[in-house]
RNA sequence: GGAUGGUUGGCGGAGAUGGAUUAACGCACCUGUCUCGAAAACAGGAGCCCUCCAAGAGGGGGACGAAGGUUCGAAUCCUUCACCAUCCUCCA
C-alpha cells in the first residue's frame, strides 16, 4: 500500500497515478476517511491523557483515602466511558480508511510511458525474429501427442479441463528447464536457491497482496486455513516479513521452483486449449529486495537475468514496456518477456519483471536498518524466471522440422541426454 | 489426533498476588572521557508506531502473538483464535 503521508502531501501525483492506471479508486474518499480518524484520534488521546493523570494518583488515593478514591473512580468511570466511544469510533474510521486505501495503486516511476496496452506498450528489446517455416508450423497440442510427451486428456480425466500432464522426455524436460533455470541464476546472476512451501497461511497472503482482493483466484484447503500460493512470490517474499534486515545483507537476491495453482476464474473459457493457461504449472521465480537507492537498476539486472534465458534457449523473444494501464496494481515499473509461439502464431507472456518500490515492503513490513542507524522500507522486486509451460511451447513450436521432430536447444541436452523429440511410429 | 509449556523492543531475557514497570537487566548500537588510533574501562544517551504543534534534541498517545472482555486502571485476570516448542500417537 501507499504511505498515507504521500497521500496526504502529494495528491495530486497520486490522483494522476490513479487515472493513469485505470484504477477504481477514490482519493477524496480516502482523505476524508483520513481527516475524519484524525480528528476522532486526536480526541480520544486527549481524554486518554487525562484519565492517566487521573490514574497515577488513583494508587495512593486506594491506600489512603478511600471516600475520595472512590469519588475519583465515579468521575472516571464517565471519562473513561466517553474515551471508550470515541476510540470505538476512531478504530471503525481507520478500518473504513485503510479499506479504501487498499485500492489506491502504487505511483509509476516517470518513466513509464502512459496510456493503454494496445497504443503504448513498447517493445524495447528483442532477439530474433518470428520464424517463417516452408511448412505449416503445428501448434503445441498437435505437436505433443505426436511426440507422445504430454497427457492432455488423461489429465482432464484424473482432475478436470486445465490440467497438463507429461510423459518420458516430456516429463524429463520440466526437470531440465527447472534445474538449468536455477542453476543458471545460482552460478551466473548471484541467486540462493530456495525450496519454499506450496501452502501457506492466510497471513503470508495478505502479506504480499493476493488477499483479500483475489480470494476467488486462490486455493484454499477446507479443512484448514491454508492456500495453494499462485507463486513461489509468496512464500518468499513472506520470508522476512516483519523483520529488520541489516544494510550488509542488501541486495538479496533469492531463486525458487515452485508449482503454482491458480484457479483462472475470471478467465474460464479462456485459452482452454492445450497449455497456455493452467491451473497448476511449474514455474522459477526470482524475488529481490535492494536499499531504495538501487531498485532500479536491480530492476535492470533482474529483467536480463530472464532474459539471457531466453536467449541461451535460442527463441525469438521481446522485452515490453508496460503502459501504465497496462502495469499491475502494486509494481511501479513493470517489463514483459514475450516468446513468439509459430504454432499459435502468438506472442506468449513468459516473464513478467516488476519494481515495487517499497508498496509491497511496506505492507509485509521489511524492513532494513541503514547506515545512519534509521529503519526505513526495502524495496522489493521479482520476476519469472521462467514459467515453464509457456516456454515448453516455445520449444516445441519454434524448433519443429518438416519431418515431425523436435530440436532440443542445446543447453538443455546435457540434462535431457538427447538432442531432439522424435514423432512415435503408429 | 492427544498432552503440556510458550509467544515481551535489533537479539537475549525479567516481569506470582492488576496501580513507582516510567517494559527491569544484559548484549549490540550512538556520544563523550582515556588513547597516536583502537580495544577495555568509566560516564551519558538513544529504539518502534501514530498523532498534535508555536516545527524545537517540543507535547501527547500507543505497542508485550491477534481480536474481544472485566476494571477508574491490564504485559499481568477472563474468552476466542493464530503460531511456536517438547513429548506421545501416526506417517513418506
């Protein structure tokens, strides 16, 4: 969330944050929800005040004069009461303040160019082109079943539509990806590797944001109050929630596998076909926290570590800038990985790299202690590096040849053993 | 699943019987003295959140896992919940 200061202060750069990403929220409101607890706290504290005046006499008076003590108590207990109603009150206006506060977004850096997805998203680095095959180039559910590497049906039958499935060395290939993606980060980017949990408590949600706005895209158990994360973000980013870090331990950069379960439930009937969107997939992901000073051009270093990814994989890909309307709600600068998929003929979103600034350490409360002994917010970042489904598309659709088999991209045969997909005889 | 104990400031750790605990004490931290400098010792000091303001190293309030309750007054008593630890049971 916002610091309720900057809102205070600047308005006006959060009224124009606010239009410039389409956000539903409502700057007047907050600030007299903020005007009104103000007041009603500043009361309260004055009546507080003097009831503990009146109580550090109460002690003695207990001991020594009974009659008046009680008389003291009758006055009290009037003063007290009026607190009470007053505290009531003031608690109730925060709670209806930091409700509205929640849909305040956070503050795009200057940078970011500003208008829609369509018109202003920029496409600010690339690396090849989209192939051009003599042939028709198959799409990846065609391109699975013919190698016999995927389970699409059988999967929609152990858990319903959304569901993939692999086989053999389609099967091996998720554990190539995951193991060269982290050892890449770990060996080349400065990354510790981390194995977090897949659920978690409702806390660690709340922490960095999935809750209580997204309840519907959440698994959540029955029987206990845990979620499936939508992300290994969330166990990670949580690990040093309401901690004090130290300056020397900035920047973190941390790596970790995780599958990832989203429930898609705003996008039903959406990309139902094949694996473009499921609602259990693999995925690496990085998360930074850096000193305030240096998260932008950790931003930087976090988007090329996905990046040399994609490159070393061979596929045609493309960083954009996201527009302003485009941006999530949280992040103030936001980079897209997109792999060009020819069976599809589509650009698929891979990785998506964001700077939060300090919107999502304030809210999970991290914080660090600087040089001057002061404790302030980190600033956090992640990225995908990479989410697996998308990119097994890419392999599959951009390294198919005439005759049916699949090229595996070099990097990955030491892992896989072998240097291509090859189409089952019938 | 059963039982017991626990959750206090950056860390450790006091705090039966509610009111001098103003959250002690230690470590770490900062400033002085000493020193060429440092360490040690000694003397001081400081933390976090919110708010008001005549904006000053100023005033007030709050925080002892969370939320309620009792009371003139709660870290301390009561209720509910969460989490942690240990033992038992079970289990890959």
């Amino acid at each position: 969330m916002l610091d309720m200061n900057t809102i205070r202060t600047q308005p006006d750069r959060v009224r124009a944050a606010i239009v410039a990403k389409k956000a539903k929220a409502d700057l007047d409101a907050v600030l007299a929800a903020d005007e009104k607890w103000r007041k009603a706290t500043t009361d309260a504290q004055k009546l507080q005040a003097e009831q503990n005046a009146a109580n550090k006499d109460m002690g003695r008076l207990m001991k020594e004069d009974k009659p008046a003590a009680e008389k003291l108590k009758i006055a009290m207990k009037e003063l007290s009461d009026r607190r009470k109603a007053l505290e009531d009150e003031a608690k109730k206006l925060e709670a209806d303040r930091d409700a509205l506060l929640m849909y305040i977004p956070n503050i795009p850096h200057p940078d970011v160019p500003v208008g829609d997805e369509e018109t202003h998203n920029k496409v600010v680095r690339s690396s090849g082109e989209p192939k051009k095959y003599p042939f028709k180039p198959l799409a990846h559910w065609d391109l699975g079943p013919k190698l016999n590497i995927t389970e699409f049906e059988r999967a929609a039958k152990i858990s319903g539509s959304g569901f993939v499935m692999f086989r053999g060395l389609g099967a091996k290939l998720q554990r190539a990806l995951v193991a060269w993606f982290i050892d890449t980060h770990v060996k080349e980017h400065g990354y510790t590797e981390i194995y977090p949990p897949v659920l978690v408590l409702r806390d660690a949600m709340v922490g960095t944001g999935q809750l209580p706005k997204f309840e519907e895209e959440m698994y959540k158990l029955r029987d206990e109050e845990l979620y499936l994360i939508p992300t290994a973000e969330v166990p990670v980013t949580n690990m040093y929630r309401d901690e004090i870090l130290t300056a020397e331990m900035l920047p973190m950069r941390h790596c970790a596998f995780s599958q990832c379960f989203r429930r898609e439930a705003g996008a039903a009937g959406k990309d139902t076909r094949g694996m473009i969107r499921v609602h259990q997939f693999d995925k690496v992901e990085m998360v930074n926290w850096t000193h305030p000073d240096k998260s932008y051009e950790e931003h930087e270093n976090l988007t090329r570590a996905a990046e040399t990814l994609l490159e070393r994989l061979g596929l045609p890909w493309r960083r954009v800038f996201i527009a302003t309307a485009g941006m999530g709600f949280s992040n103030s600068k936001q980079y897209d990985l997109e792999v060009h998929a020819p069976g599809v003929d589509r650009w698929l979103e891979v990785s998506s790299c964001s700077n939060f600034e300090d919107y999502q350490a304030r809210r999970a409360n991290i914080r660090f202690r600087d040089k001057d002994g002061k404790v302030r917010f980190v600033h956090t970042l992640n990225g995908s590096g990479l989410a697996l489904p998308r990119i097994v598309i890419g392999i599959l659709e951009n390294f198919q040849e005439a005759d049916g088999s699949v090229v595996i991209p070099e990097v990955l045969r030491p892992f896989m053993g072998v240097d291509r997909f090859v189409p089952e005889k019938k």
